[in-house]
C-alpha cells in the first residue's frame, strides 16, 4: 500500500459503561491502525477486557479494563495482518469476558494509505 498521507489521527472512541457489546465505527478512507491504548472513565470492571478489531477480527490483544478511574492500559500487540481496515469497512471495539463494560475512552491512531 502507498502511503497518503503521514499525518497520524487519532479516533476517539466513547464506550458507555454497561452491557458487554461492540461499538462500530465505518471508516471512510483505506487507514493501517499503529497503536490503540484504552483509558478508564470511573471503576473498571473485574475480568472485562477491550479489543480493537477489524470487523470481527482482532488487530489488538484484549486490554483489561478491570483497573481504576483514569489507568491507560495500551495495547501490547496489534496483528499485521489485520490492520489495515478497507474503505467503507469497520473499526470495531469489542468488550467481553466481564459482567458489564466500563466507562472508558479508546483511543485508535490509524495512518490513512492508498
């Protein structure tokens, strides 16, 4: 793939505290997600975990979000051959293994690419 542009962005993702379940996000341009982190909003969550995914496959390991308000937990891996995410495809976050989700912000830099 060609790079288009250098430029790093970052995409915000809000996830609310409750049930476990995905939050999706389309994107409009080819993008290669470089790094994700996950910061906790309140309480974590025993055993809950948040997962950067390219539709329903995983880019990231799964981030425990079971720690205390304001922790950052970054991803300690992310597939090469899943992060890249075609136009009109999706960015997914993914909470599971816990009884509910916490309140957090998940923070994914993704370049854009040709």
């Amino acid at each position: 793939a060609v790079l288009v542009g250098s430029q790093p962005r970052e995409v915000l993702i809000a996830i609310a505290a409750g049930a476990l379940g995905d939050k999706d996000i389309i994107t409009t341009h080819k993008i290669r997600v470089i790094d994700a982190y996950l910061i906790l909003r309140g309480a974590g969550v025993a055993t809950t975990t948040l997962t950067v995914k390219n539709g329903a496959t995983a880019i990231t390991n799964a981030m425990a979000a079971s720690g205390s308000d304001k922790d950052l937990v970054r991803a300690a891996s992310i597939d090469d051959a899943q992060y890249g995410i075609a136009a009109g495809g999706t960015l997914r976050v993914t909470s599971a293994t816990g009884a509910t989700q916490p309140a957090a912000l998940v923070v994914v830099t993704a370049v854009r690419v040709a």
